[in-house]
C-alpha cells in the first residue's frame, strides 16, 4: 500500500466519532483530530469521547493519525508558562490516550512568530514540550510559515530527536514562500504527515487541489525526493458538506500519493 491519505477533522461537517465515520464513508485512510476547546467544539478527552473515538476508529478501520492543538491559535504558545503549560500536558495526555503517534501545535494568530522575542519564546516552550512529548513516546511537530533558514534555526534551538515542522502545502505561500522550495532545506525536520490545500477560497469554497494557486504538484514532486511521507491530509474546507468536492480532492491525493511507498508512522 502507498502512503495513506487521510482528513483533518476541523475541516469536515462532522466531529468526533461521526467524523471516524464520514472518513470512512468518503474513503479515507485515517483522521488528524483536534483537541477542542471553547470555540473549537468539545474537548478530545471529555469524558467517553477518547473511547468512542478509538471504538469508531477500530470498528471503521480508520487511522487516528494525530492529534492538533488549534486551540492554541487562541490561547497563545507565547503565553505565560502557567497558562501553556499545563494546557500542552493535556494536550499531549490526549494524544497518548487516543494512541496517535504525532501531535502537533500551531504558530498562528495569538501563537504567531511575529519578531525575535516571539521566536525566542516559542522555541523555549517547544523544547519542554518536545521533551514531555519524547517522555510520553510522542513527535511534537509546529506548523509555521517562517522561511527555512529561521525554521531550521526553530528546530536547532529546540534541539530534541523528538521534534518536527508540519508543512503546509498553502500557508507558506500565503505568507510570501514557495512551499516545494521549503522541502529539501528542511527534509530532515519535517512530519510525515502533510496538510494538502490549494489556495483562499473562491467564491466560498477552497479551490480543488491541483487547480489554486500553491504550485501543490511542484511540492508533490519535492516531497517525493525528499521525504517518506506517511500521510496526505487534506485540509481545504469541507464543512459546507459538499461530499462531490471531497471525493474529487481524496482521489487527486490518492493518485499523487500512489507515488510515494509505504513507511511505517512516527518520523
């Protein structure tokens, strides 16, 4: 089998078990979840909800891939340790209790890397992190759209075996980057699970992949050279339910991802 090709549970009409079950319906491999939070839906880790999540899962014959922390587009990485803290172990808690291998946090709204302060911040509670999460035999990875010389730079100063880059097939060149141009400067510190989207929306709707403006089959090439990816996960908007424009974007993945040879997940 090729590398899986899975979806982003923040991006479909549906949460939790009935997102288990809309991925199996339209023919995914597996399930990127998000921990929840006020605004972001119910927690991950409300009571009964790991159970019936892994139950679905199982029973579907989906993956639970990873775990996101979207929540901390609101709270902040950058906020006092107090505060991040205690809100990361969960987060990381969750994840060991779901029995994903990858969990990952972004550096967007009030987490953004938006000056030397704000960099020097991050990397300080990434690296506690990264070492919580290789404690608890998890890969913490960022998403972020700084250039390859500042991520590298991210990655170094966080400096754990335990620690990765989620890239992005769209948000690097929404911030002014190519995203295939990232890949092999930072191959050795990327997640083995890519976001795959094509563009802002148009006229409501993300643009199929393939047809926006992010170069996705250049980052596909670059990918293929570069790194064992062990699953494609779309992330344009499917929460208008459109299922036709879903079935469209899983087969554009999973023809690209026929290229790719299986791996085994964790890197």
């Amino acid at each position: 089998m090729s590398c899986l090709v899975g979806l982003a549970e923040w991006r479909l009409p549906a949460s939790g078990a009935e997102a288990v079950r809309l991925a199996a319906a339209a023919g995914a491999d597996g399930v990127q979840l998000d921990l929840g939070g006020p605004g972001r839906g119910e927690w991950a880790d409300a009571p009964g909800r790991v159970d019936a999540l892994r139950a679905e899962a199982e029973a579907r014959d989906v993956r639970l891939l990873a775990l996101a922390g979207n929540h901390f587009n609101d709270l902040g990485l950058i906020a006092e340790p107090g505060v991040v803290r205690p809100a990361l172990e969960r987060l990381l808690d969750a994840a060991v209790a779901l029995g994903v291998p990858l969990v990952f946090v972004p550096s967007f709204r009030r987490s953004a890397i938006d000056g030397p302060d704000a960099f020097a911040r991050t990397a300080e509670v990434l690296r506690w992190a990264a070492d919580q999460a290789e404690g608890r035999g998890l890969v913490l990875a960022n998403e972020n759209v700084l250039p390859a010389e500042r991520a590298r730079a991210l990655a170094e100063e966080v400096g754990s075996p335990a620690f990765r880059l989620v890239l992005d097939t769209f948000n690097p060149v929404k911030a002014g980057l190519r995203a295939d141009a990232l890949v092999a400067p930072l191959a050795g510190l990327l997640a083995d699970q890519v976001h795959l989207k094509d563009g802002p929306p148009d006229a409501g709707a993300t643009p199929l992949l393939g047809s926006g403006d992010g170069g996705l089959d250049d980052t596909v090439d670059a990918l293929r050279e570069h790194l064992a990816v062990h699953a494609f996960v779309l992330e344009n908007d499917y929460r208008d339910g459109d299922r036709a424009r879903l079935a469209v974007d899983l087969a554009w993945a999973r023809q690209r991802a026929g290229r790719f040879p299986a791996t085994e997940e964790g890197a």
